[in-house]
C-alpha cells in the first residue's frame, strides 16, 4: 500500500470522526462538538492536501470522498442502525471499484 493511500485513508476517518462530531452537535446543540467537528475537518484535509504530493488532486480528492462515504456509511450501519437501500449499497460499491481502477492506473 502506498503513502498516499495511506494518507487518504487517515483523512477519510479523521473527517469520518467530525461528521460525528457535526451530527452530535445538531442533536445536543452543544457548541464543543461543532468546533471539535470543525477541527477534525481541518485535520482530515491536512491529509488529503499531503496525498498531492504522490496523487493527482482530482484522483486523490475522489479516492477521500470514496473512503469518506464508505467509513460514514459503515459506521452508520452499525452504530446508528440506518439501512441501506439497494441502490446505495450499488453506489457504495462503484465507488470502490471506482477506487480500485484510479488504483490501478
């Protein structure tokens, strides 16, 4: 596995942790979780800004969002107990074969 992916995978579970944070705010209106949330955004982007450095920054913003969404909706499937439709488990998965192939070339 190489830096970069590697990179992304740290920022993809950093901004996963804000937007807990974020969804902990909306529901408690407590005001440390918006500015942890925020503080876990900006350090999940620090890490996609370093995968530029070994990533072209479309491929490497598309591979954090892949990740985002896939740690999010895990993590929502477990914890949250929300289901998935068919057509977004389908989404999830062109989204790492989409991964796969940016891998690749």
């Amino acid at each position: 596995m190489n830096l970069a992916l590697i990179l992304l995978l740290i920022g993809a579970i950093v901004l996963t942790a804000g937007d807990l944070f974020m969804k902990k705010w909306v529901n408690t209106n407590t005001q440390i979780f918006y500015f942890v949330g925020l503080v876990a955004y900006l350090i999940g982007l620090n890490f996609l800004a370093q995968s530029f450095k070994f990533k072209n920054i479309a491929i490497a913003s598309v591979m954090l969002v892949i990740f985002n969404i896939i740690i999010l909706s895990l993590v929502s499937w477990f914890y949250f107990k929300e289901t998935l439709s068919p057509l977004q488990i389908a989404g999830i998965i062109l989204g790492i074969i989409a991964v796969i192939f940016l891998e690749l070339s």
